[in-house]
C-alpha cells in the first residue's frame, strides 16, 4: 500500500523504495566511516558486497528489521542485559494492531526491544516508532531509520508550525493503524523522564486524537522497567549542568553519546509489560468534562503503567537511602546493598565537569531508582 502524498516528508519507506533506500546507505561516506570500524581488514568493495548478499530477499522494512535488526538486538539483549521479559496477558485474547504509550527509558532500544518481543510473542508485525529528527543529525541516520520503520517528529519549530506538524502526524498515525495495519510505538512524552517519575503528558493524548478518534488506534500503556539505566549518570551530569547553568543544553554531541551509552551499556534485567487497552476503560469517563477528558485519560494510564513497574532491590535500596530508613529491607539483601553501592560509585566516578558535586549526583541517581518505587506503592495500597 502506498501511503497519500500528504505524509512524504515525515512516513517510513514504503517497499518500492527500500533498494534505492539501501543503495543511498552504501553509498554514504560516513556510514562507510562507522562500518569500516567494524571490519577494518576489509575492503570497502567487498564489505557493501556482503552487505548487499546479506539484503538480498529484503523487500520490505518489517524484512529489513528481521534480517539485520532482530539479529542486533538480541545480541545486545544477550551481552548488555541479564534478559528481557514481556508480559503480554493483557492482550493474548486477541492480537490486533495497538498503538503502545509508554514510558521512556532510552532512546534507540524501548522500541527495538519491543519489536523483537512482538517477534518472539507471534504477532503479525513490529511497531512504527515516531524518533526526533534532533536526533537524525546525519544522512545516514535518516536513511537508517526510515529503512527501520521510523517516521520523523518534528522539533524545534515555532508554536504555528508545530500544531501543523502534530496534526499531519495524528493523521498518519491513524492511517498506519487502520489502513496499513501497523503497530505504534510513542513515548508517553517528549524525550526522557530525567528522574524516572513518569507521567503520560496530556498533550501526547491531544496529539493522537488531532487525527481522528482515540479508540481507533487501540492504544495500550505499556510499562518499561530497567534494572540498571547507563544513562543514569549522564542524566544527573545534566541536572547539576542545569542547575549551575539555567541556559544549558545539550549538543547534538551528548544525544549521541546518549545513544550510545544506552546501547552499549549494562542494563541489567528488562521487563515489558502491557496493561489493558484503554478501550477497555475510557467509556467510564464519559461524563468528565470536555476540558479535563485528557488529563483524566492520562492520569488513568500513569496508574496503569505504574501499576506494570518491576521493582528490583535497587528502587527499594535507593528509597530507603534516600528516606533514612529499612522500611523496604525485606526487599534486599546486604548483597544486593553491597552490589549496588559499588554500582553507584561508578557511575558517579564516570562523571566528569566542574565542581563536581558528589552529594547531588548521588541524590539524583538514588531519586531515578526510587521514584517506580514511590508511584507503585501510591496505585498499590
């Protein structure tokens, strides 16, 4: 199926364009520059040849992400993780197309983890995912990511245009859902919740609904639970940034450094979890009125997904540290306080800035681990 003109600029590639897609790739010099870090001993000509065997069949981007994402990120689940986990009871009584609403613990891997759960689980099709294009700071990327059933989010534009830009956007994520049968990914809000106290913005909601009714897009809140998050200390390097410098912001640098480290770095255990399509609820809340329907239907999913969290002894650790007291001691052992102090010391001992300060970069990490703990416990009294 081919998608309507109007969604040229921001859809992934259809499969009539994936080949050309391919060749633009192989034909990118920095692209070159990344894949010659991998086989050095090769020669450019036949590294794109092996690549072009390996995409031979390839004929689609669900094809593309079975053949070489899939491969990709089970490695990563079996070298950066101790595994990852999907619990999916909610929805086993009928796998339709869902628009999953979750929270956001790294930028490259919620998606690329739920797509190969989606795999592992049976379901017909992967998720189109929605990626900032501050974040497609390269051809190459772009091209990647669009090959990878990516569309583009656009950022950094003046309040007229980006209420232009969510309401193409709600169009063809109501399109992808209902006429090309696709899964969605988005995140709950944009970018990250630095301290991991996540909360679903009613604006996301707004967005969706700009392109036609919520209940047709079958969303579902889905909690991301990571035992250890490696971007935890780049996130309290940048708490103390923005508070010793209220003009800070990141460079295109540290969103990739970001990437990276949350990639390469040890994740501990992963659990996906789905809660009950909203569809299933939202009609209880016919009678809120208009004005407040949003920020009801969000704060029904942030119940939900708190609700999802796995809890590790680290969340239960850093909420007693940061309280003062064993309250929560029947949830960890002296191992695991042991375990996870010499955790904290090096992720703090990776942070270097001016007048680094110790104590506050240790409260923002201890904050990160025990807020799923501090909303589980409110929805779960």
């Amino acid at each position: 199926m081919i998608a309507t003109k109007e969604f040229d600029e921001i859809r992934p590639y259809e499969p009539e364009e994936m080949s050309q897609a391919f060749e633009d790739l192989l034909g990118d010099r920095q692209f070159n520059i990344i894949m010659k870090g991998f086989a050095p001993w090769l020669p450019k000509s036949v590294r794109n040849g092996l690549l072009r065997l390996a995409f031979k069949g390839v004929k689609t981007p669900l094809d593309f992400q079975k053949r070489f994402m899939k491969p990709v990120v089970n490695y990563i689940i079996r070298k950066h993780t101790d595994g990852c986990s999907f619990d999916d009871a909610s929805l086993r009584e009928s796998k339709l197309r869902y628009t999953f609403v979750s929270n956001h613990r790294d930028i490259v891997l919620d998606s690329a983890f739920l797509d190969v759960k989606l795999f592992e689980a049976g379901y017909p099709t992967t998720v189109e995912i929605g990626i900032g294009d501050n974040l497609l700071i390269y051809p190459w990327i772009k091209n990647l990511v669009r090959m990878n059933k990516a569309f583009t989010v656009r950022r950094g534009l003046s309040l007229r245009e980006t209420l232009a830009a969510s309401q193409l956007m709600s169009r063809y994520i109501h399109y992808a859902v209902t006429q090309k049968k696709e899964n969605i990914w988005i995140a709950q809000r944009e970018g990250r919740a630095k301290d991991s106290n996540d909360r679903t913005q009613d604006a996301v909601l707004k967005m969706l609904a700009m392109g036609g009714d919520l209940q047709e897009l079958n969303i579902v809140p889905l909690t991301i639970s990571y035992e250890f998050d490696p971007c935890d200390y780049l996130k309290a390097q940048e708490f103390q940034q923005k508070r010793d410098n209220p003009s800070f912001k990141k460079s295109k640098q540290d969103d990739l450094d970001n990437m990276k480290t949350g990639i390469l770095g040890y994740k501990g255990r992963v659990v996906y979890r789905t809660a009950a399509p909203i569809n299933t609820w939202i009609g209880e809340l016919k009678d809120v009125p208009k004005t407040e329907f949003f920020k009801a239907v969000a704060e029904r999913m942030d119940r939900e997904i708190h609700r999802g969290y796995e809890l590790f002894p680290c969340n239960y650790i850093a909420l007693d540290e940061l309280n003062g007291n064993t309250d929560n001691a029947s949830h960890y052992t002296d191992a695991d306080k042991q375990r996870f102090e010499k955790y904290l010391s090096g992720q703090i001992a990776k942070i270097s800035i001016p007048n680094k300060d110790e104590a506050f970069l240790r409260e923002r990490i201890l904050t990160m681990y025990a807020n799923p703990v501090r909303n589980y416990l409110k929805v779960n009294k």
